[in-house]
C-alpha cells in the first residue's frame, strides 16, 4: 500500500459508540469502515472491536460464520478491542468464563470495576508521547495477566489498561469517548509499522 493513501479502518458495527470511533479515525485521516457482515473485512487495513457486551457480540458474531471470519482476520491484521473488544481478544476471560477469540496473551476479568454506575474518568500516565492521557471507564474489565509478548502502555492502580502485542492492540477503558486522539494514532501507527515490516 503506498503510504500516502488512507488507511482502510473497520469498525465492527454491532453496538457500543463504533460511530464515536469512526469520528476519531476520520479526524486523523483514516477511512472508516463500519463492518456488520463477515465479507466486509476484506481489504482493511486493520479494526476496531468497540465497547458494548461481550456476550451480545458473541451471540452475534456466531451467526453467519462471522465468529470464524474474524478470528482468522485478527490472528494476522492489526485489531484494537477496547473495553468488551478487549475481552475478546483475551486468550482468558473470567468472572465468568467465556469464550473468546484467543489471540491476545492475556487474562481478563469481566466488570471487574463494578456497575455502570461505577463509571469513571480517570487521568493517567502512559508511555505515549504528550502527557496524562484521559481515560473513560465503563463497566470496564480488568486485565489481570499478561505474557511476555505484550506491552503494557498505561496502568491504572497497578493493572494495565492500554496495551500491545505485535499487530493487536488493547484498552480496558473508551478512547472515542475522548477528545484526545493518541490512542487511535498509535493504532494507525501500528497499523502502518505492520505494513512495513
């Protein structure tokens, strides 16, 4: 691909804010894709798996054989999963257990902060460039492990929140919910470095 055309983003269209992503990766140049059938996943450059409910997008994504369409796109096209989308990359997922696509080396707890009412804005370090990054939490999960292949890129109370293995990202808290954009370009960056490489 030459680097001066738009990268092609899908955003797994669903449910939870995809429009709120799409926003950000059209604010950075990107070209947004919402994708709610299993061919559209076809010539992007990489997705978006948004917040919403884990089990509601298993339930979905099992209709079709898109379940089966996605976990053979993930395991070798740069995915960012935040909040539910980061329980379904997990290789674990507790309280409950869960089904998952299994690609991302980690083990996370569902609703681990509480409720919804439990919801919080929280302002943290992280090792992207520009300073505190703000961080929206709802009902999020909490990653509890981690293998040696990933990057932990924020923490909060000593768990990461933001991190990455090779082409797959991961956040426990909603970027697109921020007027901040360094997360969503660090995912287009990873998304370019994988092109490259």
């Amino acid at each position: 691909m030459n680097a001066t055309q738009p990268l092609r983003i899908g955003v797994l269209a669903i449910q939870g804010d995809y429009d709120a992503h799409a926003t950000a990766l059209n604010e950075l140049g990107a070209q947004s894709i919402l994708v709610r059938k299993p061919d559209q996943l076809t010539g992007l450059d990489g997705l978006i798996i948004p917040g919403g409910e884990s089990t509601t997008f298993l339930k979905f994504l099992e209709r079709d054989g898109f379940l089966k369409s996605l976990q053979s796109f993930v395991q070798t096209t740069p995915t960012f999963g935040t909040c539910a989308g980061c329980i379904l990359l997990a290789k674990e997922v507790q309280h409950p257990h869960q089904e998952s696509l299994a690609v991302l080396d980690a083990t996370v707890e569902r609703n681990a902060y509480g409720r919804q009412i439990d919801s919080a804005i929280y302002n943290g370090e992280t090792s992207l460039p520009g300073g505190p990054l703000e961080m929206v939490y709802i009902r999020a999960p909490r990653i509890t492990r981690t293998g040696p292949a990933v990057r932990t890129l924020a923490e909060r109370d000593g768990f990461p929140v933001l991190v990455e293995q090779g082409h797959l990202m991961a956040a426990t808290f909603h970027p697109e919910l921020s007027s901040d954009r360094r997360v969503h370009q660090h995912f287009l960056d990873l998304v370019r470095n994988h092109q490259s490489a």
